[in-house]
C-alpha cells in the first residue's frame, strides 16, 4: 500500500495557497489644487467616482488644506497716531460635495500690534494656513453600473474678517487671497489573490506532494 502520510501537509499547502486569495483593503487618493484667488471666490473641482468593480467602498474622507495671504488694512480717522493691538484676518474656506461633505478651514493671520498713522495703513503679506477634514456618506461616490462617471466639488471663499483694538475712531478692515488643494481619498476592500505570496505557497505544496510520491513509490 502507498504511503500518504505527507498528502495533510499538502492539503495544508493548498488551504494556505487559497486562503492568500483574500480581502485586502486600499485607498485611491485624488488631489486638486484651486488659488490663488481673491476672497470672495467659488470653483469647482471635478473627481472621479469610485468604480465598483475594484472591489467594496467602505469609506470616503474630503480634505481641504488651505493657505491664505491677507491685507489688514487700518483706518485712523482721529487726526492723531494711535496704537493698535491684535490684529487678525481670518479667511474661511469650505469644500462641499454630495453626501454631506463639508470641510471648512480658516487661516488666521496674525495678530500683530503697532501704531496707526492718521489716515489709511496698510499691512500686506500676512500668511497663515489651515486644514479641515469631512466623512461624507458613501453612497453619493460610487459609480453606477457601466463605469466611471464624475462627482462635484465645490470650494468657495468668502470675505475675510479682520478685526483688532484701538481708541474710537480706529477700524480694521482689508482683502486676502486663499490657494490651496482639495483631496478625495477612498478607501476600499477587494478579494484579490496576493500573487507571490500564492505561488510560494503553491510551490511548497508541490513540493510537498513530490516528497510523498518519492516516499510512497
């Protein structure tokens, strides 16, 4: 009678060979850039949908990274220098798309203090950058049956708010320029075989099965 001792180690090799044919997870990642542009603004930014046939969409996350570089202008209608203290602009920036995505930043530049001449002072250069994060629904991102279409996103700027302290007769106001980019990352599942991982453990089991026919012949 043959001896088939070894066939276990080769039902093992080929369990393991199929098992390497598993659910691995992925991220697909799309970027866009927007800016500069004077505040207030709105574009729009077209991505690709999710195509289905890469395997499930388990999550969607929007994020916005924004850079602004604003102007604070201070008016001093007093006749007299004046201190000034706290300065700021501050330039909301929100990336909106189907599903509830909503990611909003605020760069906030400053504050600074100084004086104010009589008249119309001008602080240009000012920088700050911030970013904001959405987990929209994932419905809205997966593509329909027959292939990849396209989805909407929208970032818009509004007017920055500048504000600070002085005496009466001291205002704070000014104009800025947001730039930056908007990214949409999938993450996803899909069963795919780990190809080498596959083959090594195909190899054994062959290996394994040549050893019991030498032992059993």
């Amino acid at each position: 009678m043959k001896n088939l001792t070894n066939l276990p180690c080769l039902a093992v090799g080929v369990a393991l060979a199929c098992a390497a044919a598993s659910v691995q997870g992925a991220t697909i990642t799309q970027t866009q850039s927007y800016g500069p542009s004077t505040v207030p603004f709105s574009t729009t930014k077209l991505f690709n949908l999710f195509d289905s046939n890469l395997g499930t969409l388990t999550s969607v996350e929007v994020i916005l990274n924004t850079t602004a570089t604003a102007e604070v202008d201070i008016f001093n209608i007093t006749g007299i220098p004046q201190a000034f203290t706290g300065a700021t602009a501050t330039v909301p920036v929100t990336a909106t798309g189907p599903g509830g995505a909503s990611a909003s930043t605020a760069p906030t530049a400053g504050p600074f203090s100084g004086t104010a001449n009589p008249g119309l002072n001008s602080f240009p250069g000012l920088t700050a950058s911030a970013m904001g994060t959405s987990f929209p629904s994932v419905a809205p991102y997966e593509a329909p049956s027959g292939g990849i279409n396209l989805v909407t996103l929208t970032v818009a700027g509004v007017n920055g708010n500048y504000s600070g302290s002085a005496a009466p007769g001291v205002f704070f106001g000014g104009s800025a320029t947001a730039s930056g980019t908007v990214q949409l990352i999938y993450t996803y599942t899909s069963t795919v075989p780990d190809g080498g991982v596959t083959l090594a453990l195909l190899g054994s089991a062959l290996t394994g099965l040549a050893f019991a026919r030498r032992k059993s012949a």
